[in-house]
C-alpha cells in the first residue's frame, strides 16, 4: 500500500470517512442509460399465470391474443418465459437445455436445442422475447422447493442451470443464438442454498455460502451481490451492441438494491412477489410508492408483475383490478401483465387495454407519481406529465366507503384558478377550483388527468420532475428497514410464524415533497409544500433540458435528531461549483440558494456534513426548481 504521503489530493478525499466520500461533483449522469427502457416495459410474464406450469402453447397462445386484441399496438411488446423452461446444463459444455416437453419447437437437428424458433415466431409476430435466469448456480424452483414437476433435472451438475459461473456464455446462447432481448434475473440460488437447505443439507444440491440474507442486511454481501448483477450487465451489453435488451434485476428489495440497481440495470424488484391478494398488493404499491427519486427513464422501480385478472382483482372485483393497474400506472411499474389472458372477460381485457391510463405510464418524461397525501387509508399521488399537466389517482386503501378531497394545492395549481379534469376511468370531464370533494368507494381508484394554472408559472420543482433527478448518493450510512410498507400475510405462509417484519433496506432515502423519514418539509419552522429530502453527504443528479436558472431555500430539516451538525449545501453545473451556502446549522432559517445556468446540462446538488455526525442529518433543498 502507497504510503499516505504519494496519494493525489483526490485519494486523500476518498480515503477520508464515510461522511466526506461519494459526494464528489462528476458532471456527468451516472444511472443506467443502457438497454431498451426509455419508458418502463410492458409486456406478459408466464409466472403469475401459469407460475412453473408453462409451455409453448401457453405463451404463443397469450402472445396471439395480444396482437390480435390490440394489447400489442398499445406497447404490450415482450413476451417473457419465467422460471420452469430449463431441463439441465449438459456436460462437460455447460450449453444450457431447454425442456423439449413442453417447448416442442425447440428441438434442433444438431441435437442441441435452441429457443430460436420460438423468439423468430414472435419476432415475426411484432413482439419481443423475454427469457429468465438466476445469479446463483440453482433457480427459485429448486432454491424453494417448488414446482417439482418442471424443475431441472440430472446429475448436481447438471441441475445448476443458474448464471453463476456461466454469465458470459449463458447470456451470448440467450441473446446471440437464441434471439431473447430481455432476461430477468432472479437471486435464488444466492440467497437459499446455504447449509441448512434440507436439499443441500442431503446433498442434492450444492452449498452456496448465501450472500443474502433476506431478514438481515447485515448479513447480506451487497457489493458482491452488485458485483455479480454488474457482471451480467456487462455480458448483455457485450452480447447485444444495439443495445436491444433489457435487464430486470429481481432482488425482492434485499441487499440494498435500492442504492444500486439504477446504476446496473433497466427495472429492479422492490419487495418480495405480489400475490393476488389485496394485502399482498398493498405491499408491493407500498415498496416503490416512496421511491420517486429513484426511478428515471432506463432504470425503474419494478414492484413485480401484474395479478390483474386474479384471486382479488378477478372478474368479480374490477374495481379492484383497476385500482391495482392505474397505482402501476403511476408508479411507471413495468405493465407486465401476468394473467391467462385465454379467459379474459372483454371487461379485464378494457383495463389492460386502457389507452388512457397506459398513456400515463408510457408519458415521455418518465416522471413516477408523487405522494401529494399519504395516511394508511387514504393517498394520493401526483405524475407531472411531459405536457405539464397532471395526472392524479386518489386511492382508497380500506374496504369502506372515504370520503376525499382533493385541492389545487395537491397538484401545484394555483387556487383562485379553474382546474379541468378528466376521468381517465369513465371519460367525463368536470372542473373545479380550489377544491373538490368525492366519495371513493371501497378499494376504490378515482383516477383524472387534470389541467390548472401552475403555482410555479416559470418552470418546474425538482419534486415535480423526479424522472430528471438521479440520487447518486443518498447519504444512508445505516441501513434500516423500511417501516412505512403494509405487511400483509403471505398466503403460502398462512398464519404459521410469526407474521411479516418491516424489510427493503433503504429507510430514509431521498424523497420528493417530503423528509427522508417522512415528516412534512421544514425549516426553522418554516413549512415547504415543494423540496426534496434527503439525508446530508447526499449528491443528486439533474438533467438541465434548457432552464436558465435554479433557486432553492436551504436549510437543515426541523426532523433532525442531531442539532450539533452544520451542513452546507453546493450546487455544481457540468462539474464546476456555481453556488454553496454558508456552514447551515439546525434551527437557522432558511436561505436562499441560486444560480445562473448558461447551458449547463448537469446540475449536483450536493450537501455535506462539517464533520462525521453520529446521527443521520436529514436536510431540505426547499422550492428547489430549474427555471427559465
Ligand atoms: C421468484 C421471483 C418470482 C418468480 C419466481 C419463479 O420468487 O420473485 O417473480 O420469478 O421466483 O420461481
């Protein structure tokens, strides 16, 4: 090691502790921009449908249905097989083999077999053609025992049909020959393989020391985990120079994939599998719904596929179906719909087909839905639209009827002016100002595009362009589950156990219109309606598409449970520092921050710590906004 003396000014910063590092100005964009997710999307998986049961018939049969229903001209392009497909890993060439029972077209003359056939029937079919993986050497099937019947088969050897150890080859077989242009990766075999996996334990598969620990992320490897899902990005980018793929990271929310996956791949799972349950539902809405700044044009929150269709969001509850498809919708989920769509009724079939509401999710800007309000009853979340309207859901979590009402002030409209809006729902337009009253009905969904006059006439809150914003750094340093997620009961689990604990590392990141842990904006008592949250040693990203100007009003949030910490707040355009504030501390008023812009493209919004500060110090960037 060089002795401290030799090392450049920068080392020195790097090697200094956590509260200094990672908050570097870099002057360039730094989330994912690689692959085929400009918008999130959309699609149909095998799993929720079929789940190990699939077959070829199966997935032409849905794929057929989506073109001819017109679900494929309204983006519903990728048809992607999940866990079941694989028989085993023939040896001593580690070529991967594809069950031919169930997929017949993949038997080729040279006795190998090859998905081939089946991606040229849908390619041929206007579509797109997703296939499915694990980072560690053994599936999910075979990690949790289930789905026996379609499980790999062989010698040990054989049986390990994951990535680990085969990335380079396995991803050029699925992308180069086969033709896939999509591949989700599930953690499995990193996850439950370790000792005392009964099959492990009786040598039926081998030991994987886990590098995750789902319960605890202090027993989780993340940098090896992130190391491993690199690898594979690195593989599709090599096997796929036109950039014709899509890398869905599937995690569950373990291993702090949170801070990460926006810099490895397009969509990333939030929480452990939805099921069709409302519960399981809520769940899963809740794992993304606070995570705005998060998810950005090439990298989305992903809170797992669609149940549109079934168990609770059946043909017999379409108020349901459609609360669970316009919250996705919002949210910018992938839309993968994950139903036999052989026996949709044509009412399923007008949910997932609204153009409407898919126009939500598929918006240019990419901006997900904000928290506006937000109670365990009642919330309602706000997507600024490319267009600069809005689109608003107001959301009824309970089964009894709410009364609800929604204010200009929700959607940044000015309230002495008339706001316009539309139901994406039944297609009525209505208006009102200042504020409207409604009655959601249980479980009930209102869902409007709106139009008002904007508060902010001459530009835009970074809280309202959350697809703009990349939170490099968010400044957790301790990792805490996140306690604000609904927990349902899992119903493979019943009531056995002891019921669900707070999971998703990452509580306390960045938030729009909000403090890291949920308190409303303010400073020195001075409330912000507009901000971002976010913890000190903290770097935002910002794409600059033409604003002139950025203002803020800065200051340590009133949150803060460390009043010692003095925190100062730098604006950087292109790298450069164009602005900073004094040394802030705890109960000084805010104080005003701008800058010029002359054609900058990226801004930093960094905030630092006077020093290491044993509590996390959470600060507000106020009315933070780009501006002609
Ligand atoms: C995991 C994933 C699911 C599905 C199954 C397949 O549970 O989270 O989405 O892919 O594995 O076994």
């Amino acid at each position: 090691m060089k002795p401290l003396g030799t090392l450049p000014f920068a080392a020195l910063l790097f090697a200094s502790p956590a509260w200094a590092g990672g908050v570097e100005a870099g002057g360039t964009w730094t989330a994912y921009d690689k692959g085929q997710a400009e918008l999130p999307p959309m699609g149909w998986n095998s799993w929720n449908a079929f789940y190990h049961d699939v077959d070829e018939e199966k997935v032409l049969a849905s794929a057929q249905i989506i073109v001819d229903n017109g679900l494929a001209a309204k983006g519903y392009r990728y048809i992607n097989i999940d866990d079941g497909w694989w028989l085993r890993r023939s040896q001593p060439d580690g070529r991967m083999v594809i069950r031919t029972a169930t997929f017949p077209s993949a038997v080729a003359e040279s006795g190998r077999t090859s998905f081939r056939p089946l991606t040229d029937r849908l390619h041929a079919m206007g579509l797109k053609a997703g296939i499915y993986s694990d980072i560690g050497r053994n599936s999910c099937g075979q990690t949790f025992g289930h789905g026996a019947a379609n499980n790999p088969a062989g010698t040990r050897e054989e049986r390990e049909v994951g990535l680990f150890g085969h990335i380079d080859e396995d991803i050029a077989l699925y992308f180069e020959d086969w033709g896939f242009d999509y591949i989700k990766v599930d953690g499995c075999g990193i996850r439950g393989m370790g000792v005392d996996n009964p099959n492990v334990a009786a040598g039926t598969y081998r030991e994987f020391e886990p590098l995750i620990d789902f319960d605890s992320i202090a027993r989780t490897k993340v940098s090896e985990v992130r190391a491993l899902y690199q690898k594979v990005a690195e593989a599709l980018e090599r096997s796929n120079p036109d950039g014709d793929f899509i890398f869905s990271i599937c995690l569950w929310g373990a291993a702090d994939v949170r801070s990460w996956a926006h810099e490895v791949g397009n969509i990333s799972r939030t929480s452990e599998d939805i099921g069709p349950q409302w519960g399981r539902m809520l769940h899963n809405l809740d794992s993304a719904a606070r995570r705005a700044l998060y998810a950005q044009p090439g990298s989305w929150n992903d809170p797992d596929m669609l149940f549109v269709g079934t168990g609770d969001f059946d043909r017999d509850h379409l108020v349901e179906a459609r609360s669970h498809f316009s919250l996705w919708a919002m949210l910018n989920a992938p839309l993968i719909i994950g139903y036999d769509l052989r026996k949709a009724t044509p009412e399923l079939m007008a949910i997932l087909g609204n153009e409407r509401v898919i126009g939500l999710n598929q918006d240019p800007a990419g901006n997900q839905a904000v928290l506006a309000f937000d109670t365990d009853d009642l919330q309602i979340y706000v997507k600024t639209l490319a267009d600069g309207s809005k689109a608003v859901a107001l959301f009824n979590r309970t089964a009894a009827p709410l009364d609800a009402t929604l204010t200009a002030a929700h959607l940044k409209f000015a309230e002495d002016a008339s706001v316009r809006m539309v139901d994406l729902w039944s297609g009525a337009s209505s208006s009102f100002t200042r504020e409207h009253a409604l009655v959601l009905g249980p479980r009930e969904t209102r869902l409007f595009r709106t139009s008002g006059t904007r508060q902010l006439a001459d530009g835009l809150y970074l809280s309202e362009m959350p697809g703009s914003v990349n939170v490099a750094e968010d400044g957790i340093v301790h990792l805490e589950a996140d306690p604000s997620i609904h927990r349902a009961e899992i119903a493979w689990q019943g009531t056995r156990g002891g019921g669900e604990p707070p999971r998703y590392a990452g509580w306390g990141g960045a938030r729009a219109d909000r403090a890291p842990y949920g308190q409303h904006l303010r400073i020195a008592g001075q409330p912000f309606a507009s901000g971002i949250g976010i913890l000190a040693n903290s770097r935002l990203e910002v794409r600059n598409t033409g604003f002139g100007r950025f203002a803020s009003e800065v200051g340590v949030d009133d949150s803060a449970t460390d009043a010692s910490q003095r925190v100062r707040f730098e604006l950087y355009g292109d790298g450069k520092l164009v602005a900073q504030s004094d040394w802030l501390a705890f109960g000084r008023q805010a104080q005003p921050l701008h800058a010029e812009l002359r054609g900058q493209t990226i801004l930093e919004l960094v905030v630092r710590t006077a020093g290491p500060s044993e509590r996390p110090v959470p600060v507000v960037w106020g009315n933070a906004a780009l501006l002609r």
